[in-house]
C-alpha cells in the first residue's frame, strides 16, 4: 500500500509534482496517474474512455500498480480526486494509517478557470465560458444540462463546491493528524519549484539533496473549436459508417508513426490554443464570493493567504 497521497487540487502542480517525485530514485510512483481507488463515492470513470486506461476496480488491481517498486523504493501515488471525495481521506487512513499527505492550493478564482479549461480539453465540460457553466450548475445539481460523458456525474461540474478548502483540508486531517499533512500552496510552487519539491522531499524523509529537474506539466490550454475536435475524435476512432471508411483510408495510406504526429500537430496547433485573457469581471465576482472561505483557510492555516492572493483589495 502506498506511502504517500498526492491528493489534489487538481490544476495547481500536482502532475509536474509527480513527475519531478518519480524521477527520484529512492521513490516509485506507477505511470497510471489519478487511480482515484479510494473515492469510492465518486465513479470509477468517465463514460468516455480515459486514455490513461482503465482505473482499477479491485484492490488487486490497485496494489499491481506498485509491483515495480524495487525494495526499499517509497511507494506513492497522485490522485486529485481524492480531495473532494468525502470518502478517500478515511479510506487512506483505514488501508495506511501512517501515510503522507500532500496537498496543494491555488487561489480559488484562478484554479476554477482554470479547472474549466481543463475539463473542456478533455471533452467533459461543452459550456464555452465559465460564466455560463456557473450559471448551469443549480440545474446540473438537479442532473439537467450534464454532457454524456458525464451525466451520471453531476458533481464534475459543480465548480463552486470544488473550492471548499477549509473543509477539504479538516477531512485529512482528523483522519491522519496534522504532522502528516503537508499543505502548500501553488504561488510558491511557481515561484521556488525547485525548492518546494526539496521541502516535500524532506517531509516524505528521503535524500531531498539529490538531483531536481524542474518540470512543467499539464499547462492550461484552451479549446478553439468543439466542432473540430469533436469531428477529429470521430474520424480518428472511427464513428460511424463515413468516419469508419475514412479511418481505414488514412490507415492503409498513411504510416502509424506519421499520423502520430498529424494528430499531434493538428490537436495542437488547430483544436487547441493558448487560453484567452481571463474575464476579469467574472474573477472579481468569484473573488468577492470567495473571500469568507479564503478568510477562513488564512486562520486554519495560520498564513495570510489574503493577502497573498489580493483578497485585502476587496470589498
């Protein structure tokens, strides 16, 4: 059973942490990120197929994630599902009492654009702008207005409940301590990667001098066109008769390696785009809204995330 949880927030640094984790060699994390094993009240996937693969189902499954551990090896594993599930932090502590904790925060306007971007990449979320998505969630809470791939899964697209940092952060620690919950925050990962990475090195008790390579991973990107995406992913995995036809036409004509780097090219110069400026008007809001919540994460926490993230500029 893993060691260590890198349990979220997703969109704050939690896949470059991985990334820089594993490449440590006194730590083996398995190359199937975000498992999500312990969400139990949180569905095992998407009703799109996750190009990761599939999420284990049994806890056979899970361990076999970890038997490239060589001995002596700190096992681990990211999933940041885990910090809005209301299950995982108890299930954790019920398979490994002893596990590490590592959370990381993001001031919450920001993360949930963001978040936004994020699930319209990966084709879950169809609402263009956050605006709109925002205004949607009291009838997606009631399972109206919910894309296919979620529409078993309301609470995906629930933005507003994704930032309930207080009480996402109490669950952990009333199930491990506080001593092992490591809690940081995402400006201070951005502005000292290196020496963030050595401080959770020192918190998970391994060789926190060894070699850092500071990567950046997952960065936001934002979809250009629905429509072109949606018509490439049919044509690419061949829906429908038509689509089926040109697949096998591409395939025959053109060699694997070379339609590897179409898509790629395609996907990434076309589909997809650096994100548009943020809607300052929207970020003030979300700002205003969330101002009680950042208030009360600066006092759990003891630091002034308030000023921090220029909450003292508010209202």
């Amino acid at each position: 059973m893993p060691a260590f949880y890198i349990v979220g927030q997703p969109k704050s640094g939690t896949t470059a942490l991985y990334e820089m984790l594993r490449a440590h060699p006194q730590i083996f994390m398995p190359d199937f990120k975000e498992p999500r094993y312990f969400a139990s009240d949180l569905p095992s996937r998407f009703q799109a197929p996750r190009a990761s693969g599939l999420d284990p189902e049994t806890l056979d499954d899970y361990l076999a994630l970890f038997e490239g551990a060589e001995p002596g090896q700190l096992t681990g594993e990211a999933s940041t599902a885990y910090i809005w599930s209301k299950t995982a932090a108890g299930l954790i502590a019920e398979a490994r009492p002893d596990a590490k904790i590592i959370v990381i925060l993001r001031e919450p306007a920001s993360f949930l654009r963001s978040l936004h971007l994020q699930l319209m990449q990966i084709r879950v979320e169809k609402q263009k702008t956050l605006r709109g998505a925002l205004a949607l969630e009291a009838e997606r809470r009631e399972g109206r207005h919910l894309p296919d791939a979620v529409a078993h899964w309301p609470q995906v697209l629930l933005y507003l409940e994704r930032a309930r940092y207080t009480e996402q952060l109490k669950r952990y620690h009333e199930a491990f301590g506080r001593e092992q919950v490591l809690t940081l925050i995402y400006d201070d990962f951005r502005s000292d990667n290196e020496g963030t990475v050595r401080r959770v090195l020192r918190f998970l008790e391994v060789d926190a001098d060894a070699p850092v390579e500071v990567t950046e991973a997952n960065p936001t990107i934002r979809m250009r066109s629905q429509k072109l995406d949606e018509m490439l992913v049919a044509v690419t995995v061949g829906r429908g008769p038509l689509s089926r036809a040109l697949n096998r036409a591409v395939r025959s004509a053109v060699p694997r390696p070379l339609r590897r780097t179409l898509r790629k090219l395609v996907w990434g110069r076309v589909v997809f785009g650096r994100p548009e400026p943020p809607d300052e008007g929207l970020m003030r809001e979300l700002r205003v809204r969330f101002k009680g919540e950042v208030e009360a994460l600066s006092e759990y926490l003891g630091r002034d995330l308030v000023a921090l993230w220029g909450y003292d500029e508010l209202p």
